[in-house]
C-alpha cells in the first residue's frame, strides 16, 4: 500500500482555517482510501484540524502547545527526540528520521520551509497556494528567504498542486517552469445547504484585512452606503481592528456602521453568511477564495474582486468589481444590496456553483498524482 507522508508546517503555523484546513480535508480523504495510507508528523501543536487528525485527546498540555499521541510509530519516534524548549524544531527532526529511515513512497510537505531537501530519498509533492509574495513583492519586505526557499521547493519537487488556473499560470510564468509538471486541482467547500434565510441586515466581510486584502479601501469606497442607508458592516475573523483601522472608522464617521467579530469555528460563520445582504470580498489577488465557496453553499449572494482567481472560482454566480476602483466597487455593492431579484438570482448561481467543488473530488486528484510518481 503507498504510504503518503505528511509533515507538521502548515499545522504548526496555524491554529486554525486556511492552509492546514485543505491538508485536513485531503489527509482524512487519503486516508480514507484503501488503496493509500498517510501519516502526519505534527504531534506537537495546538492546531484543531491536527487534533482531528490524532484521533484522540492531548495526552498532556504544556503552555498553550497541544501534544498528541499519533501512531505506534510516530510514539516511538517521540521518545527517542529529546523533549526541546522549541517544539517546531521537535517536529521538524520527527520529519527527518521519517524521512531518513526511508519508509514512505511520497513525501507532502505542507508548506515552503526547504529544511528536508538535503534528507528526502523519494518523491515529494508541493502544493503552490498563491503567487502573492512574487507579484506584490513591496507589500513583503524581508521575505527574501521564504522565496527562495518556495522557488526550490516548485523546481526540485516531482510534482506541484495549485489550487487554481490562475495560480498555475502565475505560477509558471514568474519561475519558468513547465506547466505539464503542475496539476491544477481546486478546493473543496461546504456541501450547497439551504438554510432558513434572515432578514438581510447586514454586508459581510470575512478573513484578515491587511495589504492586498483592500479592506480598508473597500470601507471607505462604500462608506457613503452605510451611512445613507443605515446597513451594517461586519468584519469577522481575522484580528480585532488596528488602531489605524479604528482612526479610519472614526474618521468616515460609521462607527455605529461597523463592527467586527470573532469568529471560534467554521460553524459559527453560518449565521452570518445566512443572515447578510450580501458578502464581499473586495482582495487585489487571491490564489482561490474560500469564502466564496462558503457564502455560495449558504445561499448568501456575493460581490467580489475582479482580480487572480476570483473570476474563475465565482464563475457566473458572483457581481464582479474593479477593486481599485472606488466607484466599481460602491454601485456594485448598491446593486446588489438594493436588488431583491438580483440577490435570489445570484443565491440559487451560488448553490449551484457549491456544487461544482468538493473535497472528495479535489483528494481523489491527488491520490491520482501521488501514484504517478510512485
């Protein structure tokens, strides 16, 4: 049986949401099959979607870092590393006598840090998520190292997953490569769920709001809006507004307009897709926009960016703007926000796009690529 190998990046960057959810979904798919197995080195992290994939409790806590109990193996390969103050690096010699003792077909890491090059003896995948970091490189100063590291790791790897066209080609273009060497293999969302729709009572923004994400150009382009019609925006997830955000807020004069909320899991996101007028994702560039896929499965109608892979994610199910157009953005908000038939119209789009993408489908596109290369 192939054995497919996964190790502990993305999960210990993140607690939760984003990149360590696509390898959840993809790992328990994988597993689930009987033609693969598929280990994950990630027994230290407080990450929920690893906590899941453990299956079982932490054995023991120590600060806020979970530590989890994973195979027989994994156990055994536990004990042997000394127990270090710095548990990324704990993690990351796990990975290495895995990888050493040569006992996996396929090796996945699960994001750009090159530390295994120099020990892996067989194949390994990458999976390119974004461009963002090469085609707006002023929004990332300092990241010398994380590029050089993500460009190695797309020339050396057997074989690259991007999770769009649009990352695909941006992809190729900025390192040159061959595009037969990328499978292009979208994510999954949401299962399309009719729920009992609210009264429409606000617009939604969902996710972190820094740089290329355009949100505070998205405010100030559609302040007028709330103002004269008295709606709501809500901003939830990501982190609390910064003091420059809070300076912005004020000076529009929307306090009473805007607001943002915590979100604790992908449950508590239903009630305000289910419940909005519309939800707007107003980003300068995205490798695919998971959002879309949640709003589109809760019936929630969506305005979005013109920009990287948004168009080919929304299809016809979505009003698309300029994003750096203050004006595009204003009517199309108005547009939909005003329109009763417009928002049924681009509910019963968005199911019916959900539809077209599923974890299944996107896990079953790699095991067909984890077994080419073995």
């Amino acid at each position: 049986m192939p054995r497919i190998l996964y190790d502990h990046q993305a999960f210990w960057i993140q607690k939760h949401g984003g990149v360590s959810e696509y390898f959840y979904h993809v790992i328990r798919r994988i597993r689930a099959m009987s033609s693969f197995s598929a280990e994950l080195t990630a027994p230290r992290t407080n990450n929920g979607y690893a906590r899941e994939l453990a299956g079982s409790e932490p054995f023991f806590r120590m600060s806020d870092r979970f530590f989890f109990r994973g195979s027989g193996r994994i156990d055994s390969l536990l004990r042997k590393i000394h127990v270090l103050p710095d548990y990324e690096k704990t993690n990351r010699e796990m990975a290495l006598s895995l990888l050493s003792s040569d006992s996996f077909d396929v090796f996945h890491p699960t994001y750009y840090d090159d530390y295994f090059l120099a020990n892996v003896k067989k194949p390994f995948v990458v999976t390119v998520f974004d461009m963002t970091h090469e085609i707006f490189p002023s929004f990332f100063p300092g990241q010398e190292t994380f590029l050089r590291q993500k460009k190695a790791l797309a020339e050396r790897a057997a074989g690259i997953i991007a999770i769009s066209s649009t990352t695909r080609d941006d992809l190729c273009e900025a390192y040159g490569l061959d595009p037969k060497k990328v499978q292009v293999s979208h994510l999954g969302g949401p299962a399309p769920t009719p729920v009992a729709r609210g009264r429409g009572s606000h617009i939604l923004y969902v996710g972190q709001r820094s740089i290329y994400k355009n949100f505070s150009f998205f405010l100030e382009s559609i302040a007028p809006f709330l103002i004269k019609n008295e709606v709501r925006l809500i901003a939830a997830g990501g982190n609390p507004f910064t003091s420059t955000e809070k300076t912005l807020i004020h000076r529009l004069g929307v306090e009473k307009f805007v607001s943002h909320t915590r979100v604790s899991d992908d449950a508590a996101f239903i009630p305000l897709y289910r419940d909005a007028l519309l939800f707007v994702f107003p980003s300068l560039y995205e490798g695919f926009g998971l959002p879309l896929l949640a709003a589109f499965a809760y019936g929630c109608p969506v305005a979005c960016s013109n920009r990287g892979s948004l168009p080919e994610v929304a299809g016809d199910a979505a009003e698309l703007f300029d994003p750096e157009n203050s004006e595009s953005i204003l009517e199309t908000v108005r547009r939909v926000a005003e329109s009763v038939s417009l928002q049924t119209a681009l509910r019963e789009k968005g199911m019916r796009r959900a539809g077209e993408f599923s974890w299944d489908r996107c896990a079953s596109e790699h095991a067909k690529m984890y077994a080419s290369l073995i």
